[in-house]
C-alpha cells in the first residue's frame, strides 16, 4: 500500500520511540532522509508525495539495522559536530556533543594567540581541530592520526570544511612520540583511547560492536595515552602552551595529577553539560630542557 513520506517518518519515528530511543524524531528524519536521497529541507517539501517502493524498503531497512544497534552516524555516512557536517565511517569514532566541550574550551585559548600552531592527537575524523580551525581563522592546526583509514576520513573532512589552507594531516603514534623535525606547537589537544581494556566487554552493542576497538582501548587503567602524550609530546611545546584533554568518567584527578608530574601547572576541570568532569587542560610552565 502506498504511503507518503510523512507516514513513512511517523511510522519509523514510532516503532524508534517504542524502542526507547530518546531522539526518535531527529533519527526517524535522518533515516527517512537518507534513503530517499534528500536533504531535510526537501523532505519537508515533500512529505505529502508518495514514497517509492525501494525507498520505502531501504528506509524500513535502515530502521532495522538501527534498532539492532547500529548507530545512526554510520548508516547515514555522516554527523554534525560544532555547526559542521562531518564525513564519519566505521573507522573513526562517531564525535560526542561531550567532545565538543574540549574544542570549546581550546578554542577560547587559541582565539587569544596569534597565528598559533594546534596539534589535534589521536584526531580520528578530525573534528576537534577542525572546529578549532573554523572558530580560529588565524590557526594552522596538525590532524594528528596513526590509522590510515581514519586519516582518509580527515583528509574526506578537511576537504569537505573547505579548511584546506589551515588544516593538515599527518600520520603520527601517540604513543611513540612525535617525529623528528615535527616542529613546535602553542597548544595540543587530543581525546584518546581511554576505556580500560576490562571494560570494552560491558560497552553498549552500539559501541562494542561498531566503534573502532583501536580507538577506545586505553590500557589496562585507561591512562596509557595520558601518560605517553603528556611525557613524550610535551617537547614539541614551549613555555606558555596548553595541553588539552578529553577524559572519561573518574579519571579527571588521575589525569591531572600525570599532566602535573610533566611539567604542567595552572590545570583546569572543566564539566560537560551533565556536570561530569570532561576536559582536564593545563599550561606548561618549564621547559623540558630545564628539566
């Protein structure tokens, strides 16, 4: 029987609603959107015409897929993060509304240096310096990434923000350190793999099952790339640069007190918008040859 695209997103928006999905009505237009090819804006236009058969069958299989636990950011190819549509697939980590916390935060201090040098770690798509660079048009930053399929999403990503000019990617190991001649930096920031390796069992199927392992795994506590990051990446910095920090749940205190052992001081927590202790940054005071 014939239905309208209104009728098809309702449908979808209940059967997702009744699956206890709190954002029914932005998943149930993203999907409807997606298989039919439109942007949201044509969908609204549309919502009284007749749905085609294989729309309607892509759609209600989207659905299926979703309620099975895929998450919507890799059926749909793509997520927002600070304004920015961003390219996402399964080999990158699909970005938070917490992560954009840690580019609000490095964006305040960039917006007060002159022509700084960011260095995003562990960038994943990309889209902290990203949004760095779009807020800060001064800025170069570095998309600091060691998986060649997650560098092709920030090349996909850089391209796609129109930031070519101001942004870069650049395979490097967080924790081995940074090359030679990697040049010097005025501010770092990173979210890294923190989920302790004991932990990955319980994550949500949504994660554990379609979330890149590479990009969770922080050790056996959790902590291993701020331990690496703060030690080994601290030499491309100078006096007066900032190093920020995406942490998970409980780890704030940890986090600190590693960045405080390297040479950093005036650190700061910074809570997320349910109040959770997000982003740990911190302002190197000695030179690492002082020390």
């Amino acid at each position: 029987m014939a239905t309208t695209y209104n009728n098809l997103y309702m449908d979808i928006r209940q059967e997702l609603h009744r699956a206890g999905i709190d954002a029914a009505t932005l998943e149930a237009r993203e999907l409807v959107a997606f298989a039919a090819g439109k942007t949201r804006q044509e969908l609204l236009r549309d919502g009284r015409l007749y749905v085609p058969q294989e729309v309607e069958r892509r759609a209600r299989e989207l659905m299926r897929r979703h309620l099975a636990g895929e998450p919507l950011a890799y059926l749909i190819g793509e997520w927002s993060f600070c304004g920015m549509d961003l390219d996402i697939n399964e080999s990158v980590l699909i970005p938070r509304a917490d992560t954009e916390v840690l580019a609000e935060q490095a964006t305040d201090f960039v917006k007060t240096l002159a022509e700084p040098r960011i260095l995003d770690l562990c960038a994943g798509s990309g889209c902290v310096g990203l949004a760095v660079a779009k807020f800060c048009p001064g800025s170069h930053v570095v998309l600091g990434e060691l998986m060649e399929n997650a560098l092709r999403v920030c090349r996909q990503n850089i391209r796609r923000s129109g930031l070519t000019a101001q942004v870069l990617p650049w395979q490097v190991d967080a924790l081995a350190g940074p090359p030679p001649r990697f040049g010097e930096f005025d501010c770092i920031v990173s979210n890294p793999p923190y989920i302790p390796d004991g932990d990955i069992a319980g994550l949500d199927v949504s994660v554990r099952e379609y979330e890149p392992l590479t990009a969770l795994r922080g050790g056996e506590d959790g902590l291993d790339f701020y331990r690496a990051i703060s030690e080994k990446w601290r030499t491309v910095l100078h006096p007066g640069s900032r190093l920020y920090f995406e942490v998970g749940i409980g780890q704030a205190d940890a986090v600190l007190r590693i960045m405080r052992g390297q040479g950093f001081g005036d650190i700061e927590i910074v809570p997320d918008t349910a109040g959770i202790p997000r982003v740990v940054y911190g302002t190197l005071h000695d030179s690492v040859f002082d020390s």
